[in-house]
C-alpha cells in the first residue's frame, strides 16, 4: 500500500503541470464559482482514481493469481453476507462526502441576486445580442472567422472559429447577472473560464451569474446543437477594469447614437450595396451561401427567385417577419432598416438578380 | 447459414425454404439469427457514419462534409446504433437464448415475435430512405430537442413514423419476452433460480413496456406541433420546449439501462463459466439489477442541468444519480468476487466480459463526475459526455454483445469461433477504442461541444488521435464478420457444453441446437 501512495503523490505533485500545458483538464479558472468547479473536479476525480486502483488492482490480482494456466483449483464460495453489506455501505458513505461540497456549489451557482450588472443574452441562428438593460446599449456579436479559413483556403487564425467582431464586455470583480432567452431554437452560452453554462429557451427567461477575477479575453462557444451553424457560434467575453469598462460604455453609447443617425442619413446605391453584402456575409450567407444558390432542399437559392426579382415589398416583408417553421427568422429585431435596406438591395443586385433597389424608409413603412 | 439452421429433426411438418422461411418463420432462433442479421447489417451502415464523422474531424476545417450532412450523420448516427444495433442484438440474444436457458419449447407468441421481428427493417430502410429525401434526413440530434425539430423538412416526419414503427416492435418484443419468462420456464425454475441473464431481461421488459410509449407520445406530439397546429413546445402559443426534454428524458434514462440490463446479463454468464465457479452473490445481483430499474425514472433530470432548473430540482437529480452507483458498485464488486478463487481462462467471451468490467466502470466513473451538476454544467454537451456514452455503450453494452455472441456461436452453430481471429479481434478492439474514447475526456474538459463538424484549433490534436483509433477500432470489426462467418461454415466441433466451466438448461442440448428444442416439459431437480 506504501508503494501505491507514494505513487499516487507522484502523479498527482509531479504531472500536473504538464496537465496544464496539454490541457489534460478544466481550463484554467478565471472566476469564482469556476475556481469551485474545478477543486470539486480535482477531489471528485481524485475519489474515483482511488477506488478505480483499489478495485481493479484486486482484479487484475486475481487474473493473475487464480490463472488455471497456473494450476489453481477453483473454491466454491457463492455469497458472504458480511462483504455484501461492507461493500453497499461504503460507497453510500463515500457518496454523501462527494454530495456534500457539492451541495454547496449547487447553492452558490444558483444565487444570483444582488448583480452589480445585468446584461441580458439573447440567442439567434446564430449569433449573440448583448442587451446592457440599465445602460442602453444593445449590439449582435457576431463571428468573424472568415469563409476561407473554414474552407481550407486561407490559413487559421490564432481564435479561428473563437473570435467576434463585439465581444461582450464587462467589469472584472463585479457580479454579473446574465438573462438568457432565445430567438429561435435552444442554445446554450458558454464560457469554460468563468465557469457559466446556460441554455437560451426561446419564450422564456433563465439567469445565472459570474464574477471574473480579471481583465483578460475569454472564449466559448454555442454548446446546444441549434443547426446548421452550431459550430459557429462563439462567445468572447472581454473583462475590463471598472474604469475602462466605464471608457468603454461612454464610447459604445456615443457610437450607438452615431449610428442611429448615420442609419436616416442619404447614402449612394453603391455605398448601399457595399454595406448590404457585408450584412449578407454576417447573417445569410450560412444557409443562402456566399453565391446565393442556397442549398437544394433545405435553404432556398436567392439567385433568380422570384421573390427577390419581383415586387421589394413582399421581399421586404418577408427579411422583416421570416418564415415561421422553417429556418428563416424574423430580421426585424435583429437588424435596423438602414441594415436591412442595404442586404436586400444587395440580394436584389446580386448574382444576375434584377430587382429594384429599396431603401430605409421603405423598410421603415413596412415594419408592423 | 445452413449449419446456423439444421434441416427440420423429423419432417413432422414442412416448413418453406428460402427467402419464405425467413419472412414467415415463427421459430425463437430463425428470429433470434434474423435480429442479429438486422443489427450486423445496420451496425455496418452507423459504424461507416461515424467513420465518416471522425474523418470530418481528423483536422480543423471543413473537408468531406457540410455541416448540414454532418449533423445528419451525428443523428442518424446515434439512432441507428441504439435502435438499429444495440437493441435489436439484445433482442436477438433473448430469443435464442431465454427459451433454452428456461427449458421452453419457443416464446409465448410465436407469430407476434416474427411481427415484431419484421418492423424493424421497415423502420430502418425509412431512417436511411429520408436521406434522400429533399433537406437530407433528419439534422436535429437523435435527441430530437423542439424548436429545431420543428424546423425541418418532411424526412423529420418519416422519422417520427419510423422511431412509432421500432417502438411498436419494442414493446411487443418486451410483452413476448416478459410473459415467456413468467409462463414458460421448465416445472420446478422457480424466480430466483433463473439464470442471470433471464432475470435481467425480465427487468429489461418491463423498462421497455413502460417507458416506449412515452417515447411515442412525445414523437407524436412533435408530429402534432410541426403539422396539425398544436403548441406544445412552442412558448409562442403556450407551450414550453424544455417539457419535451422532461418527457423525452423520461423515456431516455430507463433507456440507457434498456441498454445495458441485459450486457449485465450476458458478462454474469460469461465470468462464472470462465471462472469455473458460481456467481457470486446472486440475490444481490437480482436486488441490485431490479434497484437500478427502480431509480432509473428518478434521474431523467440529469439529462438537463443546464436548462435552468431550481436548486431543489438539481438536488434531488443529483442525490439520486449517485444513489444508482450503490446498486451498480455491488454489480462490480460481485463480479470480481467471482473470479476471486477461482481457476480462470480466457478465451474470448471472457477476455470481452473481463474488458466489460474494467471499462464499463470508466464509463461510470466519469457518469459520477457528471452527476455532480457544477461540473455537469461545464461538461453538458461536450465531448466528456460523448467519451462517458461510448464507454458505457461501446466498451459496455457492445463489448458484453460481443462476449455473449462468442460464448453462444458454438451452441448456435455447432463450431467453436477461431481462437486465434477472436483473440486479434480482441486485442485490437480493446487497444483501438481506448485510443478513441479516452482523448474525448480531455477535449470535453478542455471546451470542445458535441456534434461540431469544426474545431478550435486548441482541439487538434487529441482529434486527431481519436480519428486514428477510431478507424483501427473500425477497421477491427471486421474482423467478426470473419470470424463469425468462419464458425458458421465450420470449424472445430463444439461439444453440447462447449465450454467447460458452463452451466445451464442450454447446454443440456446438442451444439448446434435442434430446431425445435424442450418440446417435453423437462423437470428440475
């Protein structure tokens, strides 16, 4: 037994820095609860090591013991009341002592009141809003890892399908309450380093909470299979001083009005379609593809549809409301007129098509 | 197939031939040859998906498929192995082996057993028909979650017909199966002197009768949602997507011992015999397995530690997930109590069921990391709980089917399976599906999601190594077509007892068995 342990202080002293550096387990904790998580994993594992070489060392000593090779004789015992009893009742003792740290784990996750910050996080096919409901700031974060790099064409990035052109921003040390819900189908938001999963239930609402140690950059990614574009689907949450976290309310509030104006002001047919092809490359192209031929069967081809070739209203209805039971979601809270103007003209010139171009104002007059 | 089944004893009655008898036979091991003929045949076609999956996922990057396809493959993938293979091999061991381990001359409804029998093909070529279906097949996940079910073409409701169709089969199989056990056994078997794999899939039975109607009433009410108006999983009309998972999950945890009852059965028959010494501790095994059964519709909860469910509703799921580790610990604990002192062999069942033990405990080990909901909810849906499944129902469930069709080819065949093939067979299986499954630990702990066709490039690696041991685990199957094809054609000659350390009614018959067997009520004792 002297031999096992000092074994056992060995793997567990001497490799876990290796561990580490081939990422053998958790990530790294970067918040409170995910530092909780991680000791319970480590004790957990710890538990069920030891009992795994007890239990198979007195099997693996028994097939070699009791070889027949070996000219052993087999005994006839078939019950031991005494070793029955011993072996239900330790483990059921063991049991409760893993069941006790938990409990208070389960607690501490489930406690979300008192948040310093609530932000809530809304699902999409398949992107991320980010909603600073006592702030007034909202914005979709979206993937930017490029089509090419997927493709094999072009190298990876370092954060090759972990990278978002908004990332989510919040202070370091301060309780951040998250709302989840979703647009369309289940997703799950996910960070490994703070330690938060928790699924997006369209309909409904369910929060949970986090507090990061420090500034730093963490990634996740969707963890619920929610279609075609599950895979793609990050979470970056950047973690800023409570300073800068201020700088950078002040300057995403700014910008958010800037916006707000730029959306009514007059803008060329060229410029329109330069920014409705950017807008089709974030939210369309996952399913009508970069060449708007769609993909037979399950999404429609863009290129030479009637809808885009004939009347803008109907065409114009349509991005605004989707198409219930099919994968085409409403655009009409995801994306301003200005937004949505420019990715329907953009579709209406594109690939031979040859509708007429629209407007914001057009978009505007439809939305109900 | 002709030493698989020996003309009729006495020409008492004609039987057809051909193509005929298969489709009308109503004899329990014609049935029992064409379950495992299905589950070999469909084994070929969701083993060649996951091939397909683990070469997607060799490398980061999109290469052989599109993520539409993809998600295809991970559905079909899951359905068809556990519906396609893994049930139906149990079913096939239960009809020839219960009627000869209980002295009965066939199961208790003979024609429903071939009805029963002959859905399942139908089911099958439905599930592999809608992939050519407009939209491909269904892309959902095999746990068929609402609202994303709802979005899918009509293959999603040739899928709905299809999972009704299995589990009408199911649920006669389970009704034949459990009243062949509680009418038929030979005169003085009481309960408690069946053999062990009688008892385990009488549990099974009932598990099967209870809970696949469930399973059909939450199919149907996807098909009612998707097409006659209903708002049962929709929040928009009333309705809430995370009842489904409850119902779903209901049906899902009694079927994941559906799953594994009956290789418990199969390894406490293979251990004592290689053991040549009894089962240790028989009763409790029995307590043990009907416990298990028990708590198994207390857990369906676990399933969903991240839907954000009360703290209470956590406890109460976790409490009782780590319960079944009792039950399950006294499983293994017996086991090893019955190869101590014993005078062991190892041929290949007991090499599989010896490898069952080691690696199904893995598997249950890392289901108690997952019980525990803080680490659940940084594991849910990744691949931690994609290496935990496999290794409860590769290493678990496969590895036991994989012993018991050893064990019994003589009995079944007449001819002992090629010692030298089966011991390859072994050897790389275990080898390979450790280099598959272990890695998927790491990935999980490290932040990779299940049913990806892409990854960050922190995963590369430990990817790459599963690949590699998937395909020689896949490759090493065929290994058993081989060896399997071999010993049905010849071989060495098996005695009645082929085994020396077996016991039991089903050796009390000649290898290969008659066609008709027990026809004379044999009295016990």
């Amino acid at each position: 037994m002297g031999h096992r342990r000092q074994w056992m202080v060995l793997w567990v002293t001497g490799v876990q820095p290796v561990w580490a550096d081939w990422a053998f387990n958790l990530p790294a904790p970067r918040s409170d609860i995910a530092a909780r998580i991680n000791d319970l994993h480590v004790l957990i594992l710890l538990i069920c090591l030891g009992i795994f070489l007890v239990v198979f060392g007195a099997m693996f000593y028994a097939l070699f013991k009791y070889r027949k090779s070996a000219g052993h004789a087999a005994r006839h015992f078939h019950a031991n009341a005494t070793v029955e009893v011993i072996w239900t009742v330790i483990p059921f003792f063991i049991l409760v002592g893993m069941a006790w740290p938990a409990t208070r784990a389960i607690l501490a996750q489930k406690d979300t009141a008192n948040p310093e910050l609530t932000v809530k996080v809304t699902g999409y096919q398949w992107k991320w809003e980010y909603d600073y409901l006592q702030d007034g700031v909202k914005f979709m974060s979206n993937s930017t890892t490029p089509a090419e790099q997927i493709a094999n064409v072009a190298a990876k990035g370092a954060y090759y399908l972990r990278e978002v052109d908004q990332p989510m921003v919040v202070p370091a040390g301060k309780k951040v309450r998250l709302l989840l819900t979703s647009h369309d189908v289940i997703h799950s938001w996910w960070v490994p380093e703070l330690g938060v999963k928790q699924d997006a239930i369209p309909g409904f609402i369910r929060d949970t909470w986090f507090r990061a140690d420090a500034p730093g950059t963490y990634r996740g990614q969707c963890a619920e299979l929610c279609g075609r574009g599950h895979g793609f689907m990050p979470v970056v949450v950047e973690v800023k001083s409570p300073a800068d976290y201020q700088i950078w309310l002040a300057a995403r509030k700014a910008g958010q009005a800037a916006e707000v104006a730029a959306a009514t002001e007059p803008i060329s047919l060229a410029a329109l379609k330069q920014r409705g092809e950017k807008v089709f490359t974030v939210s369309c192209a996952m399913c009508h593809q970069a060449n708007g031929q769609g993909i037979p069967g399950a999404f429609p081809a863009l290129a030479g549809s009637p809808l885009v070739n004939g009347p803008a209203a109907a065409h114009i209805e349509w991005v605004l409301n989707g198409k219930p039971g099919t994968a085409m979601p409403a655009f009409k809270d995801q994306m301003n007129d200005a937004d949505i103007a420019a990715v329907i003209t953009y579709e209406r010139a594109a690939w031979g098509n040859r509708g007429t171009p629209v407007r914001a104002a057009d978009v505007k007059a439809l939305r109900r | 197939m002709d030493a698989a089944a020996p003309a009729l004893p006495h020409g008492q009655h004609s039987a057809p031939a051909g193509l005929w008898r298969w489709l009308t036979t109503t004899n329990h091991k014609d049935i029992g040859t064409l379950y495992f003929c299905f589950a070999a045949t469909m084994f070929l076609v969701g083993g060649s998906m996951a091939m397909l999956i683990r070469a997607e996922l060799f490398q980061p990057g999109l290469q052989l498929v599109q993520p539409d396809l993809f998600n295809q493959l991970t559905t079909l993938h899951g359905l068809i192995m556990i519906f396609g293979v893994i049930m139906p091999a149990f079913t096939g061991f239960a009809n020839w082996q219960v009627p000869l381990m209980i002295g009965a001359p066939d199961m208790a409804f003979p024609r429903m057993n071939n009805w029963s029998f002959w859905l399942l093909p139908v089911a099958g070529l439905f599930l592999l028909f809608s992939m050519v279906l407009p939209g491909g097949a269904v892309a959902a996940g095999w746990t068929l979650y609402p609202p994303l079910f709802l979005q899918g073409g009509i293959s999603y409701d040739l899928t709905i017909f299809a999972i009704h169709i299995m589990g009408m089969s199911s649920i006669m199989g389970a009704i034949n199966i459990v009243t062949t056990i509680l009418n038929m056994r030979a005169p003085g078997m009481k309960l408690m002197d069946m053999p062990m794999f009688v008892w385990t899939w009488l549990i099974t039975g009932f598990l099967l009768i209870a809970v696949m109607p469930v399973l059909a009433g939450a199919v149907t009410m996807l098909l009612t949602d998707r097409n006659f108006g209903t708002h049962f999983f929709d929040a928009g009309g009333g309705g809430d997507p995370v009842m489904f998972q409850h119902v779903f999950w209901f049906f899902g945890h009694p079927e994941v011992y559906i799953l594994i009852l009956p290789a418990f059965g199969i390894v406490s028959t293979v251990l004592p015999t290689f053991a040549r010494k009894p089962l240790f501790g028989y009763r409790s095994m029995v307590y043990a397995t009907a416990s298990i059964a028990i708590l198994s519709f207390l857990v369906w909860g676990h399933h969903m530690f991240t839907v954000g469910m009360p703290a209470a509703a956590q406890l109460f799921f976790m409490y009782t997930t780590m319960l079944i580790a009792v039950p399950t610990g006294v499983k293994v604990f017996n086991w090893i109590a019955t190869l101590w002192q014993g005078s062991l062999s190892f041929e290949a069942p007991m090499l599989f069921a010896l490898a069952f033990v080691c690696l199904f405990t893995i598997g249950g080990f890392s289901g108690l990391v997952l019980a525990m909901v803080p680490v659940d909810v940084q594991l849910q849906d990744t691949y931690y709980v994609v290496a935990h499944f496999h290794y409860v129902l590769v290493t678990g469930a496969l590895f036991a089917i994989y012993a018991g069709l050893y064990y019994w080819l003589p009995k079944w065949t007449g001819h002992l399976p090629d010692p030298a093939l089966s011991r390859w067979h072994f050897w790389l299986s275990a080898i390979a599906v450790n280099v598959l499954f272990f890695p998927m630990h790491f990935l999980g702990l490290a932040g990779m999601p299940r049913r990806i066709p892409d990854y960050a490039l922190q995963f590369a690696d430990f990817n790459r190594i599963a690949s590699i041991g998937g395909f020689i685990f896949g490759a090493s199957q065929i290994l058993l077509l081989i060896v399997i094809v071999k010993c049905v054609r010849g071989g060495e000659k098996a005695a009645a007892c082929a085994w020396e350390g077996a016991e039991g009614l089903e050796w009390s018959v000649p290898s290969p068995a008659p066609y008709h067997t027990f026809g004379q009520p044999r009295e016990l004792r």
